[in-house]
C-alpha cells in the first residue's frame, strides 16, 4: 500500500508521464467537506480504477475532473499545467471525455444525431449538416470497436443499455478523448452486456488513452485495472497497483475490511430458522 | 432524416430492412396529416362552399393566422418549454408599433422596428427567467401571460383613453408596411393574403433549421435531455433563450399582421386564449408535450386542419358554438393517433 509521496515518485518515474494529475485535491460545500486530500494520476494506455461505496465522493471526484464543478483546495493539472475548469466544454476541449451513468444521450434522438451531438459536421455556405458523411463516421467509428447498429436512424432510447454505452464510448473516443472518464459503465447491466463494456474498456486503453473507471464492483474493477484507488468518506483508503493486491484484498478493502467482519459477526448471531418459527407461531395464534 | 443506411459490411441478419411504409409511419407528422385528409374529404362532402376554389384562399388565410405562431411555438416545444404569453404576445407587439407610431408621431416603421426590438426583449426576459430560477415554463409564461395581459389594455388606455390604439392608417410608412405585412393578390382568381406566403417560407426555412442544421439538431437535444445535451457541449441557456426569442420575433411578426390588416388599429384585450391554439396546432402536427420529439411541418399541418374546421363548420351551415367542441376532440384524437402510429412504427 503506497503513501501518496511514493506514488508521486512512481508517477515522475514512470516513462509517460500523467495526463492528469491531482494533487491533495479537497471539495467542500459550506461545511461539508465532499473530498479531502485525494491525489490521482491518470497516464496513457493504464487503466486507474477508482472504488468506493455510495457516498465515497466518486461523483464529486469526477466531476470535478469532467469541469462540472470546480475543486475548492490541491491541485489539478492537465498535461502538466493547472486547470481549473469552468464548464465541460473547458475540459472537452483539453481532451478529458466523460461517460456519465445516465450516458448524455438524448433518448429520442437517432444515434447518429447523437454521436455527433454538439460535434456537428456541417457543409455548404449555409452550414448544412452532412449527414451523409456522419451516418458513415458513426458507422465506422461503431464498427470499428465492434458494435453493430444496423439502423443509425434508430433512437437511442431503443438500444439496450450496453449498446449505450459502447455508442457514448465510441463517440468519446472518436472525438480526440486523451482521457476517458467512465462512471460506473456497468452498474446497471447483466453479466453478457458488462462483459462487452469492459472489452471496449480495454480497447480504449490499447488506443493508448488513460481511462478513469469509476465501479462499486471489485470484480470489474481487477479485470480490467491497472491501477486501484478506494475511496472512503471523501479521502483515499487505498492507492495501489495492480501487482501489489489480489481481488480478495481489493474485494475486502471495497467492502471496508473491518466493518464487514463486525457486520458478518453481527450476522451469524442470527438464526434464520428462529425467525421463521416465530413467524409460523404468530400465524398459529392468530 | 430521410434515408436510412443499412451498410452491408456490418449488417446485423436480426434487423430486417425497415420498409418504406414503416419508414413514413415514424416521421412525427404523419398523424396530422392523416387527419388532414380525412378532415378535408369529410368537409369536401359535408360543405358545399368548400369545394369552391376562391374560398381556399380564405380556408389558407385562417390557417396562416395560427400557422405563423406554430412555426415557434412547435420549436419551442421540440425544445422542451411552452410559452403561455404568446397570445397576448402578439397583442402587445401590434400595440406598442401602433401607439408608439401615434403617441410620438414618428414614421410607422420606427414604430415597427421598436415593437420588434420590445417582442424580442419578451422573449429574451422568459428565456431568462426560465434558466435563472429552473423553474417550469408552465409558471414563468403564466406569470408573463398576466403581465402583458394586464399592461396591454392599461397602457392602451393610458395612451389613447380608449381599449383600442388609435389609428395609424393616415401616417407615414404605414402603406409600405402594409404591403409587406398585409397586402394581398390574386392568383388565378384566387384571393392570397400575403400572410400565406409568408407563412410557407417560415415553415420551409424552420423545417430547414431543425433538421438540416447544427442548431436544430441542438433544440432536438435540449428538450430530450437538457443534462445531456449540456454534458457534450451545447449551449443549453443559449439554445432555450433563443427559441423564446424566435417567440418573440414571429408573435411581432403576426403583430404586424394584425395591425396592418384592421387599418391600424389593434383591439388592447385581443390574444387571450390564442396561445392554446398554437399549442394545439403543435401537438397536433405531432410534437411531443414533454419536448424532444416533432416537426414543424407538423404544426404547419396542424394549423391547417384548424383552419379547414373553423371554416368548414361555417362553410356546412352549422352553428359556430360547435367549433370549439369540435377542436377539442380533434386535440384528443390526434394525440391518440400519434401516440398509436409512433408505438406501431417503432414495433416494426
């Protein structure tokens, strides 16, 4: 388990240096402090997986990275030079990409108008669309990360949840992501479908972008993983790479070590079989 | 929108062509104009004087009254919004050219040009408001409904000492102005008011915007999902202000109409209860209540049909009390029909 100035001293040594870097990175609305001391680095082509339970301050971290909100102590760089964001658009513009758990995207909208949303390609002194040469983009671009969407007429609503997701990816990727953010891609998908997500995980990873991957899910997590942070109540509980754990310490350390042992405790004190009883007898008097 | 590609390299042998008819049945008009025909065939047997070529004129005419109004109010609804103010909007527009031509005994178009300036500062001021409280434009509009209501007929009031503005037929620049907002002509024996072809260009130039451009595929964004549409980068505040705006600009537009047409002269109570017809011609021609989904030549089609049944009821010798019953059921219907054919299409 490294400290924070050990991991600052992997990241200067490392051949890529880190695209994004948080330093000691605090949030507080009035006195409620959100995050606190949260350092983070993301390089390219590894894929950092940030861990925690609800109310851990995932959603505020990537927020902030994403430039929906701005921090309120530490400090961000962005290609070694500090940022604070004022809007998404700031951050899109500096490469960072964010799959948000509800997807941005418009769900009556055809799935080419949503791969090019806010990205149009236009023609013509009247600045038409051309959407001739972006239904083919978005083809290709799908295409190429192996989704199949025979219908780029179709609205987006009517695609299952990972096929969603593999449109958002894709369409990050496809607009010069250099870091890409994922909240929780597979939170609400089954088995097959968050197998797929993480494949095109890794894919974005091998087309040599540093992928954030935000999960609740250890198992997800080390599957895909190069680097681990597990967030707690708004700091850092663990910052640590993939060949220094194995997912049982990931798995204990997610579900909070200690506290699940106490819980487990508390658990087997109970006999299932006394509760049904009581149950049965209850019915019996009444 | 009006291709579909199904590139062979990648297709899926799941997803079988979607055939031209299936095709058709999904565009957000098709609904209306169903009901179009069906109202036009229905009135064609029914009503005598509806089969008379000089009347088309006047059947268009009415629908261009409503129609000029539905061409932002069906954007605005595509947008996600709706502006309960627009009726009294274009009251107020007609007003202040009219009473600011006579108060200060300027040139009509000076009046003109400042009832412009006064439509879009409406527009801009809902816009804002909706953004800077979030709350639903259902309030906001009510609240500026009430306003301008209240400030047309005590303004007017104030100005002229009557409930009309006074008439400004006799000044300068107001022939001009008449033959641009109100003129008409005929063609081949047709009388068509100048409204009408007016109206036709603003339907083709909006259906234009809406589909063919980068901000029409961003009012299709916000209103289907505002948080979306500004987490990849659109200007949200920037996309609802202006369409409150292109409010504005069409409620000064039909202003202009109304008071060049009555010879200059605007009644201070009229407009109320104008807006709900936009509304209805938008939702008939199969925009979606709850924004991003619909068409503006939908609302076109619809404000057609409410044309053919304002004058077809008259046309057929009815008592006009029924028309009103008649458009209520009509808004019913056709809401139904767009909800079934856009469910059926979808299925196939």
């Amino acid at each position: 388990m490294t400290t924070t100035e050990s991991f600052a001293d992997e990241a200067s040594a490392a051949p890529n240096t880190p695209i994004v870097l948080l330093e000691d990175i605090g949030k507080s609305y009035g006195n409620i402090n959100a995050l606190r001391g949260v350092s983070l680095s993301v390089r390219q082509g590894e894929i950092t997986c940030v861990l925690g339970d609800n109310g851990a301050g995932k959603s505020t971290l990537i927020k902030i990275i994403a430039g929906l909100h701005d921090y309120t102590s530490g400090r961000m760089s962005v290609n070694g030079e500090e940022r604070h964001f004022g809007s998404p658009r700031e951050a899109l513009d500096s490469g960072i990409a964010t799959v948000y758990q509800d997807l941005a995207l418009a769900p009556l909208m055809s799935v080419w108008r949503n791969f090019f949303l806010g990205n149009e390609i236009t023609k013509g002194p009247f600045r038409q669309l051309d959407a001739a040469k972006m239904k083919r983009i978005a083809q290709e671009e799908l295409t190429k990360m192996g989704i199949s969407i025979p219908n780029l007429e179709q609205p987006v609503g009517k695609l299952s949840g990972g096929q969603r997701q593999c449109v958002a990816i894709a369409r990050a990727i496809h607009f010069g992501a250099k870091v890409l953010i994922l909240d929780e891609p597979t939170a609400a998908l089954g088995v097959n479908q968050s197998g797929v997500v993480l494949k095109y995980v890794v894919r974005a990873r091998d087309a040599g972008i540093g992928v954030i991957f935000i999960t609740h899910n250890p198992h997800h997590a080390y599957l895909v993983g190069n680097h681990f942070v597990v967030l707690k109540l708004g700091r850092v509980a663990l910052d640590t790479h993939r060949s220094e754990i194995t997912l049982e310490q990931l798995t204990t350390e997610m579900a909070g070590g200690s506290e699940l042992e106490a819980l487990s405790h508390e658990l087997r004190s109970v006999n299932p079989e006394l509760v049904v009883e009581n149950e049965s007898q209850r019915q019996e008097d009444t | 929108m009006a291709s579909t590609i199904t590139s062979p390299a990648s297709a899926d042998d799941r997803v079988s062509a979607r055939s031209l008819g299936a095709r058709l049945l999904s565009r957000p008009e098709i609904g209306s104009l169903v009901g179009a025909a069906v109202i036009l065939v229905f009135f064609l047997i029914a009503a005598p004087p509806f089969r008379e070529i000089n009347n088309t004129g006047t059947i268009l005419y009415q629908a261009a009254l409503i129609g000029v109004m539905a061409v932002p109010v069906s954007l605005l609804m595509i947008g996600g919004e709706f502006d309960l103010s627009a009726g009294v909007a274009v009251t107020t527009s007609g007003l202040t050219a009219g009473l600011f031509a006579y108060q200060f005994s300027v040139n009509v178009w000076l009046g003109v040009f400042v009832a412009l300036l006064l439509s879009l500062a409406i527009g801009a001021f809902n816009g804002w408001l909706l953004m800077r409280t979030g709350l639903p434009s259902f309030l906001v509009t009510l609240g500026t409904f009430f306003i301008l209501q209240g400030l047309n007929i005590a303004v007017t009031r104030l100005a002229s000492g009557a409930v009309a503005s006074n008439s400004i037929s006799d000044m300068d620049g107001f022939n001009g102005a008449k033959a641009i907002f109100a003129s008409e002509f005929k063609l081949g024996g047709v009388t068509i008011k100048i409204i009408i072809v007016w109206w036709i260009a603003f339907v083709a130039i909006a259906a234009w915007v809406l589909l063919r451009t980068q901000i029409g595929n961003w009012i299709f964004a916000v209103g289907g999902d505002a948080a979306a549409a500004r987490a990849v980068g659109v200007p949200v505040r920037k996309v609802k202000i202006g369409l409150f705006m292109a409010v504005g600009f069409f409620a000064w537009f039909t202003g202009m109409q109304l008071l060049f047409v009555q010879n200059g002269v605007v009644q201070s109570g009229e407009g109320v209860g104008k807006e709900f017809l936009y509304i209805i011609a938008a939702v008939v021609g199969g925009c979606l209540l709850t924004g991003g989904y619909g068409s503006v030549v939908g609302g076109a089609v619809g404000a057609l049909i409410f044309g053919m049944v304002q004058l077809g009821v008259v046309y057929a010798g009815w008592n006009p009390d029924w028309f009103k019953a008649f458009l209520g059921v009509m808004l019913l219907l056709a809401t139904i029909v767009n909800l079934v054919v856009k469910n059926r299409a979808e299925a196939r």
